[in-house]
C-alpha cells in the first residue's frame, strides 16, 4: 500500500480523496482539525482512515507525516512551511496547490539531497493554467517560433445561470482566501510598460475582457507575473501578465471595500456585540448626512453607485448582528458574504481559464488562445473542486508511480508532469480549446 497524507479536509479535498480510494494500491488518511469533515469524506471505504489533528502541535504531526510515504497540505499556506520540514525529517514527499514562497524554494536542495519531490502549484492556479502554458510555449519553441506577448486570465465564478447577487460572485473555496487576495501587489509587463501595483491599489487596474462564446467579465493583476518569464522559459518583449476574472461589478466593490479599512485583520475590541451598520460608522467620519450618505463621500463616489448599493446589499447600512467569532473588520465582512454569498442547493458554479499568446516565426506571427471553461455538478463536487484537486491528485497517482525522475521544490512546468497529467485530466472531462490564427 501507498499511503498518502491529506492534511485539510475543505471545500476542495474531495475529488482527490475519492480519486486515491479509487486506486487499489493507495490507502488515504485524512486529518483535520474537524475531525466529522474527515470522516465525510472517507466514509467507511477500508482504505480510508479519518483523524483529528492539531497542526499547532510540532509533535501530532510529526507522528502522522513520519507513517505515511507522501504528504498532501491542502492547509492555509502558513502550515505549509512547517508541514515541509517534517517531510524532510522523516523523507516524505509533499504536495501543495499553493503558490511557492521564497521560504518553500529555500528548501530545494534539502529536498533534492533527501531525494525527494516537493511539488507545489498543483491545482488550477496555480496549476492547470502553468501545465496548459507550458504545452503551448514547448510546441512553439520546438517549432522555431518565439512567445512575444502571454496573457492569462482565470476565475472561478458561478455559472451563469447561478449569478443573482449584485456581486456576481459565490464561494466555492476559502472566502477569506478570496477577499486576502484583495490586498496583494502586482507586477506585469503590459504593452512594453513595466507596472508596479502597490499594496491595497489592486482594484484600480481592472478592465473588461471578452471571452468568445463565454461572454464579458473583469480581469485584474493576479501578484507577480513576471518570475514566470523564467519558470516559463519565455521573453516576451510585449506583455507577460497574469490575471483574475470576475463578473462585472466585483472590482469596484472591493475596492470600496479595501478603501473603507474592511479588509483589516487586526483584532478590534468589542466588535462581537455590535451591528453591521456600527462597524460601518466606525469606518466613516462623523458629519452631515445618513451613515449611506457619509460612506460615499469618503469613498468619493455617488450615493448610488455599484459599489455602495452593494455594501447595501451586504447590510453594511443596517441594525443586523455582527456574525458570532468575528474579532477584525476581516471577519465581519468575510463572515456576512459568506452567509450572503453561498451556492443554494443544485447551483453550479463555473471555472474560466483564458490564455492569449503572440508567437513570432520567422515566416509569420500567430495567435493563439487557449480556453478551459468547466461547470461544476449540480448537487455533486464544485467545478472549483475537481480543477483544483484532480491535478494534484493525477500527480500523486505519477509519484508514486515514480514517474517523476526530477527532485526538489518543483512547479508543473516539466513535460514528464504536464503531459501526463492534462492527458488524464482530459479524460475526466478537463480540456482546454486551443485555437491558431496567422495574422502576418
């Protein structure tokens, strides 16, 4: 038996623990804090084990990482730098569908001489659309052609169908991830210009973006594009960029939010028995007007804009009780969307995955798009949930395989990984529409 770690039992663990069950040489345990999510997920499969675990305690995880061969952390990537030095002490392959931190890269040749595979940014993205990527950039290189402009886009969004809030916007995965990312810098290169995007300026780069056949949306900055110049093993002399998309209406709306102060995470004294429209007076100035009135002057826009007739929405304005457990601006307002913003039953949600590139020959100049568009089960796993953990999940499947030869802090930019695992992807109905157009 291969036994594989699961470390996290959230909203995207279970495609993955039923595709390992699946394999008949795999036994899978499951550890979460909640040890009842463990235990849904595992059922009563013989190979399954569920467990509760403190990841806090050095010495519980110890134990369980040194009994297993390989180690999934589908944690908050906090966890994810103490999960990795336990894989080291007991010689344990890990895997992640995080972003890889500097602190993560550090370990790379601890990894390699422990012969081992720490394989991050696994998922979707990052994930499918660096393996997607890396299939189009290897054809046009093998073919003599050079990439002079890459764009990706991608979002994770409800299906059309399902978008009715004034938000357009629905969790199917960490709501505080989701609204954290709303803080992050950004760096890209755009039409030969290198932008940088300070902290808490996010939303005031945001354009629309038209995807054939799927329809307009909102694309922003995604971090920092440019290190993938190098993972990539590209130069683009034009534009290198990485991007979210949402519906129309989110980038405003968060950058209310983020211009207000809601996305503070320091803890707040007394916060837990005050109401919506408390917090919100505790953001604003004290003047003339209704609390509605003063929240637009100091977000400079009109009383009636998108974004304050959303804060409406949210109940920004109004006597309800703060949610239980919230001790920052950060809870509160994660905790009201959640309750605002959940899939009702039966409500898919959707995955859009778009990448535009400009190849240059030296006969002629392409482009070329590439597009995954994926609808989740009505009542069955999120979209969100199968492109996130079945690529990692294929992977497990190829390491403990060993088909994978490479060693140390990794990303899925090698051929023996991409290739592999968009091909089973594609069997399980997770594909993405490339398409070439000359244009000299």
């Amino acid at each position: 038996m291969y036994k594989v770690l699961i470390l996290g039992a959230g909203l995207v663990s279970g495609p993955m623990v039923r595709y390992l069950l699946d394999l008949p040489d795999f036994q899978v345990t499951v550890a979460s804090r909640t040890v009842s999510k463990a235990e849904a997920l595992v059922g009563d499969h013989p190979r399954g084990n569920a467990r509760a675990i403190n990841v806090h305690d050095e010495q519980s995880l110890s134990d369980v990482v040194s009994t297993h061969d390989l180690v999934v952390s589908l944690l908050p990537y906090v966890f994810h730098l103490e999960v990795a030095h336990q894989c080291l002490k007991h010689k344990k392959h890990l895997v992640t569908t995080s972003y890889t931190k500097p602190e993560m890269l550090a370990l790379d040749d601890a990894a390699r001489n422990a012969d081992l595979i720490f394989l991050n940014e696994i998922g979707l993205d990052p994930g499918i659309d660096h393996m997607s990527a890396m299939r189009v950039i290897d054809e046009v290189q093998c073919n003599g052609g050079e990439i002079t402009t890459f764009m990706s886009y991608c979002g994770g969004l409800p299906a059309p169908e399902a978008n009715t809030n004034p938000l357009g916007y629905k969790f199917s995965w960490s709501p505080r991830g989701v609204i954290m990312a709303g803080k992050n810098p950004a760096h890209y290169l755009w039409d030969e210009e290198e932008v940088n995007v300070p902290d808490g300026t996010l939303f005031d780069n945001y354009w629309p973006v038209d995807i054939p056949e799927v329809g307009r949306f909102e694309g922003y900055p995604n971090r920092d594009s440019m290190p993938y110049t190098d993972i990539y093993g590209i130069n683009p002399t034009t534009t290198m960029f990485r991007g979210t998309l949402r519906y129309p209406g989110w980038c405003e709306t968060i950058k209310a939010l983020v211009d207000l102060g809601m996305l503070s995470d320091s803890e707040i004294e007394g916060v837990k028995e005050k109401n919506l429209c408390d917090v919100t007076e505790s953001l604003v100035d004290e003047g003339d007007g209704d609390l509605l009135t003063r929240t637009a002057a100091k977000l400079n826009t009109a009383p009636d804009s998108q974004a304050i007739k959303n804060l409406a929405w949210l109940g920004f304005f109004d006597q309800i009780p703060v949610p239980e457990g919230c001790k920052s601006y950060m809870d509160v307002l994660v905790a009201r969307m959640l309750e605002m913003m959940e899939y009702a039953p039966g409500e898919r949600d959707m995955i859009v995955l778009y990448d535009v590139f400009y190849a240059e020959y030296p006969n002629r100049t392409e482009r070329i798009t590439s597009t995954l568009v994926d609808y989740g089960i009505p009542n069955g796993d999120s979209a969100m949930a199968r492109t996130v953990s079945l690529p990692a999940a294929i992977a497990i499947k190829l390491i403990a395989q060993n088909k994978i030869k490479s060693r140390g802090v990794m990303v899925p930019v090698l051929p023996e990984i991409y290739h592999p695992v968009l091909d089973e992807l594609e069997t399980l109905g997770i594909s993405c529409k490339e398409e070439t157009t000359r244009l000299t």
